[in-house]
C-alpha cells in the first residue's frame, strides 16, 4: 500500500471507534458514499465490535468485508448507514 496511512480515533465510556484508510479516496459531497477509489486504497472502520473494510480486489472491484467474515460487492441498507458513520467522521477530521 502506497501513500499516507489515515487513523482517527475515538473511545468514551460506552463506544470504541478506529478508522483506518489509505490510498486515494474520494467521497460525495455529503459524505455517506465513496465514488472512488485507487488500487492501493483501503478503509477500514470499527465500532465496538463491528468492523466493515473496503478495499479493491484483483479485477479491480470494491470489495466490502463485513466483520471479518462476509465479502460482498454491494452493501446493503444497514452497512450503507454503517459506512456513512465512517465517512462522517473522516468529514469532521477533514474540515478541522
């Protein structure tokens, strides 16, 4: 993986939040998708004991994996607003 690695974190008395990306990566304007994603990108967002990576696969698809277990190529509507948590959290670190 090339690039600047990426890590914001958070921890209170009731949640424990990682993320960690690389790579290019870009977001729509409202932040709760991404739209692209280099080959070497990588984002990897955890929350208390739910984790959800996204990376590129060799043919060069995104590739979600879901709490270590479940590799999918289109997320549904429950990881979609897991994913946007993540990328909300990258928007409040951007515009500091």
């Amino acid at each position: 993986m090339f690039g600047k690695k990426n890590i914001i974190r958070m921890k209170d008395d009731h949640t424990t939040m990682e993320i960690v990306y690389g790579g290019k990566i870009e977001f729509n304007d409202d932040y709760t998708n991404i739209t692209y994603m280099s080959p070497d990108a990588y984002l990897t967002y955890r929350k208390n004991n739910r984790k959800l990576s996204i990376e590129k696969n060799l043919s060069g698809e995104t590739v979600y994996v879901i709490n270590n277990k479940h590799e999918v190529t289109v997320l549904d509507d429950d990881n979609k607003t897991f994913l946007s948590e993540a990328l909300q959290e990258i928007k409040k670190t951007k515009h500091k």
